[in-house]
C-alpha cells in the first residue's frame, strides 16, 4: 500500500480523504459548514471556526471507514487558485491539520490549489487521468467559480492552468444560489434548485447571456429571475429557467472553445453536478463529468495530488 492523505477546507464543506496509489482505491469524509436559514454564505472567520471544530471529527471517522493505515505522505488545498494573491483564510485550517500530520509522522506535506484538486479528483472519478499526458480543457464551476481553463501538465508542473473563458460578473454558483436563496431553499442551492426544477418546462425561453468570445455575463439572468419571480411565476418553472439558462450559455461557449483549441473538456466543481447541465452535453463527444459525487469540494484531489507529486507520475 501507499497511502496517501488529503485535506480541503473551502468556504462550502469540511473534507478529509485517502488515496492508494498502488490500488486506485479512494475513500472520502466531508461535512458541509453551516449557513444560517436565508444567508449567502459566511464570514471567513465563521468557515475558519467550523473548519476547526469538524477537521478531528470527520479525519476521525475516515480512518474508522479504513482503518489505520500508513501514510506516504499528505496534501492540502493551500489556496483557492495557483495565482499571484489568492488567498483565504479558510484554507489555513486545512494546511494546519496537513502539516502537524506531516510533522507527527516524519513525512512530507504538499500544497496545491482548491481548483487543482477540482481538476485531479474529476479526472479520477471520470477515468480520465490519461487526459494529463497533454493539454485538455476544463470547466471550474463552483459556488465562486466559473472559469474555462487549458490545462496542462509536465515534470515538476502538475495541472497548469491558464484561464481562456468564464464569467466577466457572478458566477453560474452565485446565481443558482441567489436563486434558490430567493425561492426559500437551503444554502448552498445547487442540489435543492436542481430537484426543484426537476422535468418541468423554463418559465421561458433560456437567457440569453452576451459573450465576447469566450467570456460572458451572467448578471442580466439574476436581473431576469427575479422579474420572473416578482410576477408571480411558480417556483419549479423559475428554477427549470436558471438551470438551462446557464446550461445553455456553458454549452455555447464550450462549443465555440472546442472548436478553436481542438481539445476534450473536463467538468468540475459542484454546478457540474446538474442534471441539466449534463443533459445538454449528452452525446456528445471528448466530454467528461466528474463522477459518483467527486465534482463538488473534496480532499480526493489533494491526496491524489500529493500521490503524483511524490512518485514523480505524470
């Protein structure tokens, strides 16, 4: 066995994984912070506080899933992208519990991005991991995020990114969270606003989101939801509208970037997990979705990370 362990605080959920390079094997614990009934979020100081209270209590119960295993080493999200200033605070939690675990088992830790571990753990789960011997595409869209990404890997440089697309204003989360906030339903939205939709026909017509190549604004759809849901519209029909709004405008622009980069494209993030999202891609080819749940915030990525980065696979 070689072990592998990771953490992920992010401003959504608590997680904590493990990862055995030499059987593929996974296994995961996460808890979701908590938001009080009609907020859009918390304070960093808040998710901060969470974190810390729940990292002992979900590691704990990880290693009850696995028993004790020997570690090879752990890996951590240090930061929500690999970039100049991105910082949270959050994520100190995560890199606390890493490095004391590091220190107390004479091995060592490694840092990458949240957005890192999106990519990794989607590549996994979808069976994709190939797609890092050359450049791919990927989605991140997330609760904060939505960003069009080309990625690429090489010896000493895993998962690159260099941002090619995405939203110039709030992001597909943000608004299916304003959404659902709006509509009364419990934060984070995305699952709830997703069952909420179900099969039932948009109010209207998908919004049409202006782009310039392959960035786009999804402001004018908050503005539009909200009418719709001023005029008395049903909720399921309100909610039927947001979820293809913002299927069809990632669909328009993943068209348009496939057909300029010639690549395959890799959803990750927890608003990939929408069922119309996903129905709109149906069919289609060099198209991958993270699998059985491992899209949204999870430490797999880290742990797989810290996997690769040790034994030196690419």
């Amino acid at each position: 066995m070689a072990i592998y362990l990771g953490f992920d605080t992010s401003n959504y959920k608590t997680s904590a994984a493990l990862f055995d390079s030499q059987t593929g094997k996974a296994w995961g614990e996460s808890r979701f912070l908590q938001v009080p009934e009609g907020s859009l979020g918390l304070r960093q100081s808040e998710a901060l506080f969470q974190h810390v209270r729940s990292l002992g209590q979900i590691t704990e119960s990880l290693f009850e899933k696995t028993g004790r295993l020997p570690l090879a080493a752990v890996g951590y999200s240090a930061r929500p992208r690999n970039q100049e200033g991105s910082y949270m605070p959050c994520f100190l939690a995560g890199e606390m519990a890493a490095r004391t675990a590091a220190a107390a088992g004479g091995m060592p830790a490694f840092a990458f991005s949240h957005q890192q571990g999106h990519i990794a753990s989607a590549l996994w789960s979808a069976n994709c991991l190939h797609w890092m011997k050359g450049p791919f595409l990927s989605w991140h869209l997330s609760g904060g995020t939505t960003e069009l990404l080309r990625v690429e890997s090489r010896p000493g440089e895993l998962l690159e990114v260099r941002v090619i697309g995405g939203t110039q204003d709030a992001s597909a989360g943000q608004i299916i969270d304003r959404a659902g906030v709006a509509m009364g339903l419990p934060f984070p939205c995305g699952a709830h606003l997703d069952k909420l939709a179900g099969e039932e026909k948009p109010a209207e017509k998908p919004f049409a989101a202006k782009m310039q190549g392959l960035l786009f604004s999804l402001s004018g759809l908050e503005n539009k939801f909200k009418a719709l849901l001023d005029k008395g519209c049903p909720k399921e029909q309100v909610a039927a509208f947001v979820t293809q709004s913002i299927a069809e405008t990632v669909y328009r622009v993943t068209k348009k970037a496939q057909k300029e980069e010639g690549l395959p494209v890799l959803f990750s993030g927890g608003v990939s997990a929408s069922s119309q999202l996903q129905k709109r891609f149906e069919g289609k080819d060099q198209v991958a979705f993270a699998q059985n749940g491992w899209g949204g915030d999870n430490a797999l990525g880290a742990a797989l990370l810290a996997a690769m980065w040790k034994e030196g696979v690419l």
